[in-house]
C-alpha cells in the first residue's frame, strides 16, 4: 500500500500514460530514433538536475550551475587546444574540479554572510559567465578545431542501428555515464551519514546542529557536489554536440529545476529522491520533444516549461503542507 502513495510511483503512473497519450498522437514518437534521442537528450540535463536535487535537498537553491558548465566546458577545451593534449580522462577531471572550485564559492558567501541562495548563485552565475565572455572569449569553437579524442569518446554508441532511409543512429554510451552517477548519488544520499546529513539540513537545521551535523560542511559539500557536476556535464555536453560555446545552457537552469520539482524534490528541503529526478528529466525532455515533433513553436515551448514548474511546485508545496497537518 506504502508503493501506491509513494510520490515516484504517482510520477511513473503519470509518465506511462503520457507516453500512451503522445504515442497515440503521434506514432513516430515510439520508433526507436526518437527513442534513443530521447535517453540521449536525457543525459546533460539528468547529470545537472542530480546535483540540484541536492542542493534543493539541503534547503538551497542554485541557478548558477549553467554558468559554471559554460565556464567548465569552454577553459578545458581552450586549454587542451593550446596544450594540444590528446587524453580524455584529464580534462574530464579538470572540468569537475573547475565547477567544484566555483561552487565552493557559492558556499562561502552563502554560509559565511548568511546569504539566500537564490542571491548569491544569481550573482556569481552572472559574474562568471560575464569573466568568461569578457576575458577569455566569445567565439564558438567549432568541429575543425575541436578535440577530437572528446569527439570520439562522446560518440560511442551502445546500439548502432540503419534506419529505412539509410540514415544511422544509435543508442549513446554517455547514457551509462549519467545512470552510474546517478547510482551513485542515491547511495551516497540513502546509505550515508553525509547523505542523511543532507536531508536533515533541509528539513530542520536546528534540529541537525543539536543531534551533531556539521552543518556547515554539509553546506559546502552541497554546493561543491553540484558545481563538480554542472563542469562534468558541461564537458560533456560539448564533446556530444563537437563544438564548444560559451553563451551554452543560457535558460536550461529553469529546465533542470523543473525536472527536479516534477521528480517530487520540495522546494522547501528535506524531501526528494534520485529516482523520482530522472522519472521528472525524462518526463520534461519527453513534453518538450513531443512539442517539437508536433510542430510546435519554440516560444510556446518556454510557456508549458514555466506552466510545468508552476504546477508541480504548486503541488508539491501542497504534499508538504498537508503532511504538516
């Protein structure tokens, strides 16, 4: 019975009879093309949305982390260009620890000046990608000059398939990437003291400082997590796409929080799950490539985005009043 109100059961519930409802719209949305480019569009904005669950866990926010990809993904690839290193795994390790550093940042003001979070991430988001725009350039890096070890890593396919036009695709190996991190994270978050450290900040920080948290270790480790993550995924994102922008992931935060508020996190702290966060990615991919074989316009798109955070907050914050009652 405890299954059936389970809020990541009501999720796969509300997603499986979406998928019925557009299938039946729309048939080519189950032919295995749009299928896989849909796990495909799941990976970066899944990857980004594990680390805002925990800082949404926590009882912060961050609209920072795009800012952070950018910055993460455009400096490591500048720096393999002009080093003309030709490894994978360093500038991965590089681009994390760009994003960790910045997100260390975030924490420092937000915990040493009592700041919200909502301020200071809005704050150092601008900050850094005006730095990057402003000093370290604005130009795409396009294809030709792009690295193409990052190229022929990120184009590794599990499932390699020839449609009847004759055109290939595949089922893309960054999927394992972003379900091993996602395992990870919901490890860390269930099995841990860290992980229950989390929850507790969210849910009574008070309480968390009496039974012993260190609540401000908890903080930074928060912040640091989901900065590390948005550099990862920033990296990423640019070996799948071949090229490397520094104006990427402007507006995709309002995506990633509301996969995360669809998922069932609370905007409150204390509450969410790894699961319901990639139910909640890949509902919010699914309605916006639904959107775009439908035909539908690109600004129409953004309204049932903000219509789908409204919602889902609106409900949410209803569940976590009701359970106060």
């Amino acid at each position: 019975m405890t299954l059936f109100r389970r809020s990541e059961f009501i999720i796969a519930c509300i997603l499986f009879a979406a998928m019925i409802i557009i299938g039946l719209i729309n048939p080519a949305f189950w032919s295995l093309d749009n299928l896989f480019g849909l796990l495909r569009s799941n990976v970066i904005i899944g990857i980004m949305a594990l680390g805002v669950l925990v800082v949404m866990i926590s009882g912060g926010i961050d609209v920072s982390f795009t800012a952070f990809a950018a910055a993460a993904m455009y400096l490591t690839i500048k720096l393999m260009i002009y080093t003309g290193y030709e490894g994978v795994f360093l500038p991965f390790v590089a681009a994390t620890l760009i994003g960790l550093f910045l997100g260390a940042f975030n924490a420092f003001f937000i915990h040493t000046f009592r700041m919200i979070p909502l301020i200071v991430t809005l704050g150092t988001g601008s900050v850094v990608r005006g730095l990057l725009l402003g000093l370290v350039g604005t130009s795409v890096i396009n294809i030709d000059k792009m690295p193409q070890q990052l190229i022929a890593f990120a184009k590794t396919d599990l499932v390699s398939l020839t449609s009847a036009t004759g055109t290939n695709f595949g089922l893309t190996a960054m999927i394992l990437i972003y379900l091993g991190l996602a395992l990870v994270t919901h490890l860390f978050l269930r099995y841990t003291l860290a992980g229950r450290s989390i929850f507790a900040l969210g849910g009574a920080p008070e309480a968390a400082n009496r039974v012993g948290f260190n609540t401000r270790r908890t903080l930074i480790f928060v912040y640091c997590f989901a900065g590390a993550l948005a550099g990862f995924a920033g990296l990423l994102h640019g070996s799948m796409i071949w090229l490397a922008n520094p104006r990427d992931f402007a507006g995709l935060e309002l995506d990633v929080i509301a996969a995360v508020v669809l998922g069932g996190a609370s905007i409150f702290g204390g509450r969410g799950s790894v699961i319901g966060t990639l139910l909640g990615v890949f509902m919010l991919v699914m309605v916006k490539n639904s959107l775009i074989i439908m035909k539908v316009d690109t600004t129409w798109q953004r309204v049932v985005v903000g219509l789908i955070i409204i919602v889902a907050t609106a409900l949410t914050a209803w569940r976590d009043r009701k359970k106060l009652v």
